[in-house]
C-alpha cells in the first residue's frame, strides 16, 4: 500500500507542500497543504527588522476551490519528514469542527534574530 500522500514540493527539511484525501464540513476533499515548522514560518515571515518574533502553532484553512482546499499548518517540530506529515493528516482527518480561518494551538515561541539576518 502506497503512502496516503503525495510531495508535490519541498523546500529543504523544513517546509513541505503535500496534498491528501480527507473530509471537510461533510465532503470529501483533497487538501492541498503547505507544512512547515513553525522556525521556518518565523523566518519567513521576519521583515520588519525587530530582533525578537513571537508565534504559535497554527492550522490555517482558506477558501475551497472546487473540491481542493488551501491548508497551512505551522508546527513546532525541527523537521518536517515523514513521521510528521502522518502525523499531521491524522490531526487534520481527526478534527471534526475544522472551519475557514487560522486556529492557532499549543504554546508561544520567541524567536530571535540577529541583526545581520535583519539585513
């Protein structure tokens, strides 16, 4: 039996682009999900030149497009491989009141960066 995944990108260990099958609000659906660990999410998002960010976990669900439906989920985990992404879409098949919007979990993280990075 093959994996109940599929890679379509992957930016290094730390951000992985996947779609699987799963059930949203009583439909079946593929979820075209962006996985990442929350470090990554951090970086990425770290433009303003401050020396210190702040993040939670996060699953955050956008708008279907036909019977695909955008997910970014940001994890505190130092990769993402495989054991995460399993257990990443047992997570998402498991949560019964999943809705549109970001659902943010589990604890704060201060990140901290140095200043050449803010450069």
């Amino acid at each position: 039996m093959g994996k109940p995944f599929i890679i379509l990108e992957a930016q290094g260990n730390t951000c992985t682009r996947v779609h699987f099958l799963g059930t949203f609000q009583g439909r079946e659906v593929i979820w075209d999900a962006t996985l990442m660990t929350l470090e990554h999410h951090s970086h990425k998002l770290h433009r303003t030149g401050a020396e210190i960010a702040v993040h939670r976990p996060f699953i955050e669900i956008g708008e279907s497009a036909g019977n695909s439906i955008p997910l970014s989920v940001a994890l505190d985990v130092s990769v993402i491989d495989e054991p995460v992404i399993l257990k990443t879409i047992i997570m998402i098949r498991n949560y019964r009141r999943l809705h549109e919007g970001r659902h943010e979990f589990g604890e704060r993280r201060i990140f901290r960066f140095s200043q050449e990075q803010n450069r």
